[in-house]
C-alpha cells in the first residue's frame, strides 16, 4: 500500500470537512440577521418592528441615557439629577453627565448658562461612590453617535404614575435596550414622577461632592463665623463655638410662592415672618448662650433689611456682608452661591429651616443620613450630634418643632413640594 497516497487522502477529507462546517457556521450566522431593520423614531410603542442591531452583539457595550438641561435652584436640580440616575438605573444605562444651570431661569433668563456637572461637583468621586448603583457617563464613551433613540417623556393630567412607569419598564427592554443611546426630550427631571424611595434618593444624594474650589470656600465661610463665636464665648458661659444656621425664607419670590401654597393647600404653617422665625430660634430648649446665628438667605432677593435686629439677647445673629463674605459670593453665580451656602449650613451644629423649602429638606436630609450613618437612635432634640428644626411649625415652649426625614418614606414627594408632618424619633 502506497502510505504517502493515504495520507494525502485524508488531509484532502479533513480540508473538504472543515470547508463544510464553516459554510454551515455562516449561513447560521447571517440567519440571525436577516430579519433586523431599523425602528421609526415617532413609533414610540410599536415594538412590532425589529431592530437594525443584534442585542446580543452589543451586550457588551455600554448604554446611555441622555436628559435635557437641568434647571432651576440648586436644591431642585439635585433632586433632578438623582430622578435622572434613578430613571437610568432602572433602563439599565449609564446616565450621560448632565448640564445643570448657574442661575434662576425664572429670574435671570437672559443669563441661563449651562454649567457642567463636573464644574459643581466631582464626576470621579461620584463615581466611586455610587460605584454598583448608579454611574455618570461623558459623551467621549458613546462609539456610535448616530445610535440614539430620542423618548418624549408623557406629561398633562392623563400621564399618570402607573403610566409613567409603564413606559419606563417598556424601554427597558427589546427593541429599545439596543440602542446605546436613550435621549429623553420634554421637560425637566424634577417634575417627573417620582417612583423611587427616599432611602434610593438619599444614596444618590450622598455621592455629590463638591469640587475643591467651592469646597474651600465653604470651609472659608465656617471659618469666619466659628472664629466669631470663639472671640463671644471668651467672656461667656459656652466654651463651644458652636453656630447655628438658619435658612431664612423671607425673600419676595418666596412669599409669593407660599403664600400661594397655603391658598391652594388650605394649610397656614408655610409662611413665616421675620419676627416668628427670630422668636422661635430664641425658644430651642438647650440653645447655650452666647450662639452664633448665622443667617443663610438670598440677598439680591431680599426687601427686608433689618434681618440682624430684634434676636433674644445672647445670639449674635451673622450675613454676609456683617461676616465679611459678601465679596466672595458676589463673585460667583447662583448655582455656586446656593452651593455654599448649603455646606454652610449642612455643618452647623444646629440647623433651623422651613418645611416647604426643598433647600432645607435636604439639609435634614444629609444631616439624618449622616446620624443614621453613624448608627445614632436618636435624631432629634438640642443633644444630639446633628439637631434640626422647622421654624414654621410650632414646637415645645413656643420653639421650632424638631425635624428628622423619614428614610422609609416610599417617595421624596415631602421633600420635593414640603410637608408639616415632619418625622422625628
């Protein structure tokens, strides 16, 4: 037998094998295919049609929801922003680092700049800490600029919650998951329903961080008003220099708003006057005296002057341009101002605010979850680490009533629009 023939032979066999099994690999594959086209973008509910991409192919790549440019004050903007990640969570995307706005746009259209997320806060530092939960993209990461699907959110009295959600869990699945790109256009975050627990808000909430630069101007602030109340307390009975931060809501945008929310709610615990709010921080069972006041509010909004008179004697009450800081909020936008603001009074020993103002529920926000953090029992009351009251409800001994966020409330709908039923344990 000719062994050199047989061994041609069989290679010959393998190749013609091998050729076979690659011809039917492919026709397999190219099946799989075929039947893709691409998705209208009006169709927002047809999921009827198939899609111009194989889902599996691009499971690996990873996929965006992009939001329209979040506005209005500060505190409104956060709770936009965490909406939005909580929106992208639930889709299975990473939310694309979002255009906040440095001023009032009800108040300063002209100048409605947008500002970078990354100019307010730490994009990296985010990301680490809400590491597994929710995560920013920058627009850098997308491959494919031309695989976007744009979503009009619904709106008006017949797009109700369930609907909402509906639509959100329907776009979370084929066809629509395999675009990279999900662009939700109409309106703002922060009037979207909210279908999202406190304690989901509070975790997003506690990955912002600052940038360095508004973090040290803060620090400057509390310097100042901390040095103050050492220079009080030398020739007084309280060693500690201590101060108390109090968001006072007096300005004329704001007496408008809630003047018109006790109309419409039939509840008269929103507005409060200069002299009740004055007369009620004087109340704090346990205040120690001499106290620092210091007196968070927006000047260029404000009509009353006189905000440092008529305060019970032993409290030295502070604003900017008494503290010496004027300049330095002068100099940066609203966005920035607020910023400081916040941290101002976010670290105060005592923190007094108003129940229907979003900027003082989330001060008590952090501050709770900062207690809870720490495993403290108790939240509320002069004794502990982080007390915090609402000057427009009424308290023990003609004092502001203690103030705690409920972290099992099912949505931040309290926070978002205020409340005079405050928990407190």
């Amino acid at each position: 037998m000719d062994f050199r023939f047989f061994g041609l032979h069989l290679r010959a066999c393998k190749c013609v094998v091998l050729i076979v099994i690659a011809l039917v690999l492919r026709a397999v594959f190219l099946s799989r295919f075929s039947g893709f086209r691409g998705v209208e973008p009006n169709n927002l509910f047809d999921i009827s049609k198939p899609l111009r991409i194989n889902s599996e192919f691009h499971s690996r790549k990873p996929k965006f929801l992009e939001v329209p440019q979040i506005v209005w004050g500060l505190n409104n903007q956060k709770i936009a922003l965490a909406r939005a990640c909580l929106t992208a969570r639930l889709l299975n995307r990473t939310l694309m680092m979002p255009s906040l706005s440095a001023s009032l746009f009800y108040k300063e259209v002209d100048q409605l700049e947008p500002i970078s997320f990354d100019k307010v806060f730490q994009f990296e530092k985010f990301n680490s800490l809400c590491k597994g939960f929710v995560q920013l993209g920058s627009y850098s990461d997308i491959s494919n600029l031309s695989n976007v699907f744009e979503l009009q959110k619904g709106s008006g009295r017949r797009w109700t919650i369930e609907r909402d959600l509906d639509q959100l869990r329907q776009f979370s699945k084929h066809p629509y998951d395999d675009y990279q790109v999900i662009r939700i256009t109409g309106k703002n975050p922060f009037l979207w329903h909210d279908h999202w627990p406190v304690k989901d808000y509070a975790k997003v909430l506690e990955c912002l961080v600052l940038v360095e630069e508004i973090s040290k101007q803060a620090d400057t602030v509390i310097s100042k008003i901390r040095q103050i109340g050492l220079q009080e307390n030398q020739n007084g009975t309280n060693s500690d220099a201590g101060y108390v931060a109090v968001h006072m809501r007096i300005e004329k945008d704001w007496m408008i708003h809630c003047k018109k929310m006790e109309k419409r709610s039939n509840i008269t615990e929103i507005c409060s006057s200069k002299d009740e709010i004055m007369e009620r921080v004087g109340n704090i069972i346990g205040l120690k005296m001499p106290m620092v006041i210091y007196i968070a509010v927006a000047d260029n909004l404000l009509e009353e002057s006189a905000i440092l008179s008529g305060w019970k004697e032993g409290l030295l009450p502070l604003e900017k341009k008494k503290l010496g800081v004027a300049e330095l909020y002068e100099k940066q936008p609203y966005l920035i101002q607020s910023a400081i603001d916040y941290e101002v009074c976010l670290r105060s020993d005592v923190f007094v605010g108003n129940s229907f103002s979003t900027f003082s529920s989330l001060v008590v926000l952090d501050r709770t979850q900062k207690m809870i953090n720490m495993g403290v029992g108790k939240c509320c009351g002069i004794d502990v680490r982080w007390p915090s009251y609402a000057y427009n409800l009424r308290g023990e001994s003609k004092g502001p009533r203690p103030w705690a966020t409920n972290m099992s409330d099912s949505s931040l709908k309290a926070i978002s629009y205020g409340t005079n039923q405050i928990s407190c344990r």
